[in-house]
C-alpha cells in the first residue's frame, strides 16, 4: 500500500467512527429512557461516545442521578476523560468514599453514600461484593446506569445454558428494576455462545417470544446451519 492509500484509508477510517459516534450520540440520547447496547470496534472511543451522550442528556435534564460501573484498571481514565473532554465531574467511589476529580472527600451527610451525589462512578468489580451490592441497591433508583465492559456480565456456564448469572449479572438484573434506563458497551464480541448475547439483551428488555433464552438461541443455531 502506497503512503497516499494509507493515509486515504486513515481518513476514511476516522471520518466513519466520527459519523458513527454522532449516531450513537443522537440515536441513544433522542430514544432516552429506551435502554441501549453499543457494541462497536475496539478503538472507535466508548468513553467519548457516552460523553457525548451524556452531556447532551444532562444539559437537556433528562437525567439527573447517573451511575457509571467499569472495570477498576480504568476507572480512572473515564474519571479523568470525562472531566478533561466534557467538563463532567463525576465523583469516584474507592474506599468507601466518594472523591471529586481534584481528589476532595465528598462531605454530605447521609445514611447511604450512593444518595450523596448525583453523578458516581464506580468499580464493576468492586459493587460485585455482597455488602457493597446491598448498599446499592438500597440506594434511591436512577435515572441512568452506564456498564462498560458489559460482556462480564454473563451466566456461570454458557454451555450447559443454566439461568446461573454470575455477580455481574445479577446486580445489573436488580438494577434494571430501580433504574429508568440501561447504556451497556462493549467493544468484545461474543464468541463463546449465543447465550451470552440474550443474556446482555435480555437487560435491554426482549419482548415475547425473545424473552425467552431458547427462542433465541434455537434461531440463530437454525440460521447459522442455513448460511
């Protein structure tokens, strides 16, 4: 490939993940509180396309109380994006208290943390523990929970297809109870079983004869030998 190919290609490639995250940013923020799986490539910029969405929902006040859960290894970068790219200051939950993004100690009085700020981010791995799960769910419902990562949360055994969600899974089953609207992303796709997939659509709300596991999977398996 010539210099000029590549850098046409490059052009091409970013132009393309620009179109497509403003996509997202208006599809997902004009259908709000419809609950939405963006399952992109790896690098087009997850962070970015829910800050985008974010802002636009909380400039507008569709939402106010919003919790973001991602894995502990970069909670740190959507802290530091979030606040850099879309002036958004999220307080970051570690410890046990909640810190502004200059490192300030929230000071609100309440009986439970979660009621004392209105946009939290948190670690998945971390809110998976039995107390910390408890004290969340007891917390007052949100407008919107954000997952990064969302394909963690899955069933114990694929293979056999029992209805034995791991941690992950069972806390986001609850907190779609208490919750106007789900924003699961993830840039892996799922090459394990089908399964895996209904799981994470399931939380978005599969309607009839989707809602059931079988269905879905029996479809599929029937496409996939008919192609």
């Amino acid at each position: 490939m010539t210099n000029t190919a590549a850098i046409h290609l490059k052009i091409a490639s970013l132009v393309f993940a620009q179109t497509f995250i403003v996509f997202s940013r208006f599809g997902v923020a004009a259908n709000f509180p419809k609950s939405f799986l963006i399952a992109d490539e790896v690098g087009l910029g997850k962070i970015i396309e829910t800050g985008l969405i974010l802002r636009y929902l909380l400039i507008s006040q569709k939402v106010k109380p919003v919790l973001i859960l991602a894995p502990a290894s970069i909670q740190p970068q959507w802290h530091e994006e979030l606040r850099e790219k879309f002036n958004l200051h999220f307080w970051s939950y570690s410890k046990g208290e909640l810190k502004n993004s200059y490192g300030e100690r929230s000071h609100l009085e309440e009986k439970n943390i979660w009621n004392s700020q209105n946009l939290i981010l948190a670690s998945s791995h971390l809110v998976r523990r039995s107390d910390r799960t408890k004290q969340l769910l007891d917390a007052q419902p949100w407008d919107l929970v954000i997952l990064d990562e969302a394909h963690h949360a899955c069933r114990q055994s694929q293979q056999n297809r029992k209805e034995t969600p791991n941690r992950l899974l069972e806390l986001m089953q609850q907190l779609k109870e208490k919750s106007r609207s789900l924003l699961l992303l993830s840039a892996t796709p799922m090459q394990i079983d089908t399964i895996e997939v209904f799981d994470l659509l399931q939380l978005l709300g599969l309607p009839g004869h989707w809602s059931y596991g079988k269905n879905f999977c029996n479809y599929f398996s029937t496409w996939h030998l008919n192609y």
